[in-house]
C-alpha cells in the first residue's frame, strides 16, 4: 500500500475519531481493576463484595471502581484493596492500552 499524504492520514483519524474507542477502553480498565479488586475485598457477610462496581464517565476519559456502601472507605483505610488491585493491574491496563492504541492505528492506516 502506499504511503499516506499528512492530509490523508488526518482524513482517516477525522473519520475515525480516537474519541470513540475511549469509553469502551475505560470500560474495560475498570473491569480489569474490579476483577482484581474483589478477590482482596475482606468479608464477613460478603455485602461490601457485592457491591463494588464500576462506572465510567460518558467520553470515556474517567473511570471509577468502588462501592456505595457508608463503611467501605473505612475497610479500605484498614485494608487498601482497590489500592492494590489497581497496583496490580498496571500490566494488564498497559496491554489493553497498547492493543488499543495499535488496533486504532491499524484502522486508520
């Protein structure tokens, strides 16, 4: 194939904007942290485990994993759970991202 002028690669990328692979690339993040967090989350009754959850911005540019419940902060401060998830995550959100980052390129040129 041949190469692409500037003008023609900045074509493909205004048709494809890089904006429309963010949310569901954050949904994904979210997940990836969530599926480490739960497994480290303390239980006695097994509610705080339930009720962590995800939520993502609209665009995509913010993402969120925690639980609504009152004491979950408290629990968190006494064993940092989402903080270690999250920590233990950075390998995985970095191949996504780099997934991401290629197949959009892919698409684009």
């Amino acid at each position: 194939m041949a190469e692409l002028t500037p003008e023609q690669l900045a074509e493909r990328m205004k048709a494809q904007p890089w904006a429309s692979v963010l949310e569901p690339l954050m949904t994904k993040i979210t997940l990836i942290v969530l599926r480490n967090a739960q497994p480290r989350t303390p239980v006695r009754t097994g509610t705080l485990r339930r009720s962590e959850t995800t939520a993502v911005e609209r665009g995509g540019l913010r993402g969120w994993v925690g639980s609504n419940l009152i004491y979950a902060p408290f629990v968190h401060r006494r064993v940092p759970f989402l903080t270690d998830a999250l920590a233990d995550s950075r390998a995985a959100i970095d191949r996504e991202l780099q997934k991401a980052g290629d197949d959009y390129w892919r698409s684009v040129v």
